[in-house]
C-alpha cells in the first residue's frame, strides 16, 4: 500500500470512491422513480436508452480530451454533471413531465463521456511508470467498494427519505469530486497539432495571408478532428495483440451483461431465497473484485499478461457455468467470491497493460473508444440472454454465459506473435508528489 502514500494519487482514489458512490445511489434511484412515477415498462426502456445513448458522445470526446489538459476537463465535467444534478433533483420536487428528465439524463450522461477518458489519461501521469499494475488495481477495488457501498446504502437510504434524496446525494457527490481535483499537483503535456505549431506562421519579409474564409477554417477543423479520431482508431487496430484483448473484453462484456438478472431469477426461483440472500451473493462478488483489484500490482509481477488473461477469463467462465449447479447461500456465495477474484484481477491487468501499450498523446481517443464500444456490448447482450432467460431453463443459461467467456480465454492461445511492449512514456518526468 505505498502507492497510497502518494498525495495526488490518495487525492484521486478518495475523490473517485466518494464519486462512484453517487453514481450507484443514482443508478438505483432513475428506475425506480421512473417506473413509481409512471408504472410503465416502455419508460423504463426509455430510461435505459437515455442512459446508454450517450455512449456514442464517448466514440468521439476522447478526441477534445487528448487536446484538452485532462485535470480541467475532469473538473468541468463534474461541474457540469453536478449542475445537471441538482436541476435534476429540482425537477422532481416540482413534478417535471418526464420527457424533461430523460432530457437531463441525456445531458448528465454525455457530459459523463468526457470524465472516464481523462481519468484514465491523467492516472498514469499521477504514478511512477512500475506502479501502474498496482494502481491500477485499487482503482478497480475502489471502484468495487464504492458499488458495494452503494449498493447497501441506496435501498436503506431510498426506502427511508425517498429517491430525489439519492439525486441530491449525487451531485453532493460531484462537488466532493471536483474539490478533491483541485488539490492535485500534475504536469500535463499537450502536444500541439501540426497546424498549431509555429511554422504554420508567415517566413520573415513575408507579407501576411489575409484572414481565412470561416467556411474553409470550419472544414479544416472538421477534417483535421477526423483525423484525430481515425489515428486513434487506426492504432487500436495496428497490434494484433490489442485487437485481440479488446475483442475478448468486449466479448466477455456482452456476455455477462444478464448475470444480474440472471442471478436474482436464480435466488428467487430455484434457490427460494430472500433478499437477504441476494445481497450476500452480491457482496460476495465484490468483496471478490476489491481482492482482486488490491493483488494487480504483485500478480502481474509473476504472471505474464496472456497467461493472466488465459486464466482469468477461464475462471470466469467455469465459475458462472457451474453457478446453477448449487442452491443454496455457501456455495453460491463462494463462486461469486471466486469469480469477483477474477474480474478484479483481469479488468485491472488490462487497464494497466492498456496504458503501458496507448501513447499519452492518444489515451482520451483509446480510453474513449473502448468504453463506448463496451457500453454498447452490454445492452445487445442484455437482449440475447435476456430473451434466452426466458425461453430456457436458468442453469442452462449459466452454463452458455460460462461458455462464452471461456471461449474468449481460450482466444488468447492463438499465435499471436506482437505481446504487448510499453508505449513510449513520459511519466517519469511528470510525477509531481
């Protein structure tokens, strides 16, 4: 835990922790205000479809965020985000339609797109290039805390002095977010476009152009802005490697989208379980997830990352596959244990692996991209195996949910010659503790 002695590092674990609590208690409370408000299944649909469409603002924001200092972009999205909020928690005390509100969740989440590849950007400057493994695993154990946090604090919270609090509470939550950021200390590179330098600029004895068409400044910035885009994709496509762990995340991502789902069917169907015992199979999962996260730094250390990743989506698949075998709390809790071991420790190898292999000039558009490409993953997979829950038996749904994931560990047996080099790095010469 020494990587917790570094102030700007503390700074943003604490700062990210209180956020993600906010978050959670809002996921929790949009449904279930939208469906007491209207009793309707299609505005519950709309309401995911305001949450998720945003998602396409993420395909292209990491283009401003790699132009933009990610520190401020950080701190702007989360002013905005807390704006929004508390317009939000307004809205529902005075009773706004709720076209209104899925405007603002709309907004709310497309200003989120611009946060997630900053923070991502901006971490890797905030550590010495060794720490990044162990970094990057607390992150994803704070991450896991603050869900579990709440998690267990939204229902008690809601139940007790209803949903526009838990709204309240997540724009209290931003706020927190943006005071902790104005306390880090980071030296931020940004790298000029070729446009932007000073050779662009007239020769000596030469006369200047006159003042460009605005149509024709507008199309260049369009073009150059594509430009942009398309580097940052063409480099996530340049390793084969990399196509081949994005492929497998992604895969990995649709199909476990339903576990949810699938689990609360589970507890309340074939095991004739309580809520109670649905929470501790919950908690169990991200007690698994914070150990995971917290073994990142020295796991990588023995392990290779093909092998890590070999393993750990094996794991994965064989723990959810065998989930329906059980029915009762022990066992089911022991496998969520297991499974949440696993998850901590791939998703934090590859955030690591990510930023070693992503230029620091091109991690908003890398970051950006991915957590698009992940978000629309989940609802098609939502779709599939939430249609399969219906029409299937639950242990066999487990049992193709397990498979999948296994045959994307499976993938990382393929010859695929490039392994994963260090990008090159400039994170030595900003470290600022």
């Amino acid at each position: 835990m020494g990587l917790l002695k570094n102030r700007n590092f503390a700074i943003l674990l604490s700062g990210q922790l209180v956020s993600t609590i906010g978050n959670n208690l809002f996921s929790i409370a949009l449904p279930w205000y939208v469906y007491t408000l209207t009793n309707s299944k299609s505005a519950l649909a709309l309401t995911g479809v305001a949450q998720t469409l945003p998602a396409v603002v993420g395909l292209v924001a990491g283009v401003w965020v790699d132009r933009w200092r990610k520190r401020t972009t950080m701190i702007s999205s989360d002013v905005v985000r807390g704006a929004l909020s508390l317009i939000l928690f307004a809205g529902i005390v005075l009773h706004w339609p709720l076209w209104t509100i899925l405007v603002m969740v709309l907004a709310l989440q497309g200003a989120g797109q611009f946060f997630s590849p900053a923070a991502g950007a901006l971490f890797p400057l905030l550590v010495k290039k060794e720490d990044i493994p162990s970094g990057s695993g607390l992150l994803q154990s704070s991450n896991a805390t603050a869900q579990l946090l709440g998690t267990v604090s939204g229902g008690a919270l809601m139940g007790a002095f209803g949903a526009p609090v838990l709204f309240l509470l997540d724009a209290v939550s931003f706020f927190v977010s943006v005071i902790s950021l104005f306390f880090i200390r980071v030296k931020e590179a940004i790298v000029p476009r070729p446009s932007e330098t000073p050779s662009s600029s007239p020769a000596q004895g030469e006369q200047p152009q006159q003042a460009a068409n605005p149509l024709v400044n507008s199309k260049k910035r369009m073009h150059a802005f594509l430009q942009d885009w398309l580097d940052g994709l063409k480099f996530l496509v340049s390793s084969h490697f990399l196509i081949l762990v994005v492929s497998a995340a992604l895969v990995v991502n649709f199909a476990l989208a339903p576990v949810d789902i699938a689990i609360t069917a589970w507890v309340k169907g074939p095991m004739h379980g309580v809520p109670v015992d649905l929470g501790i199979i919950n908690g169990g999962f991200f007690i698994g997830v914070i150990l995971g996260g917290i073994s990142v730094g020295a796991v990588t250390k023995h392990i290779a990352i093909r092998k890590l990743l070999l393993l750990g989506l094996l794991g994965i698949g064989i723990c959810v596959g065998i989930f329906g075998l059980f029915r009762t709390v022990v066992p089911e809790t022991t496998i969520a244990l297991v499974t949440g071991l696993a998850i901590g420790s791939v998703n934090g190898s590859l955030n690591a692996m990510f930023i070693q292999m992503v230029p620091e000039a091109m991690r908003g558009r890398a970051f950006g991209i991915l957590g698009a490409l992940s978000t629309f993953a989940m609802p098609l997979g939502m779709a599939l195996f939430g249609w399969l829950i219906v029409q299937l038996p639950l242990h066999i749904v487990f049992i193709l949910i397990g498979a999948v994931c296994s045959l994307s560990g499976l993938t990382f047996l393929l010859p695929v010659k490039d392994a994963p080099t260090p990008a090159n790095q400039t994170t030595a010469s900003t470290v600022s503790e």
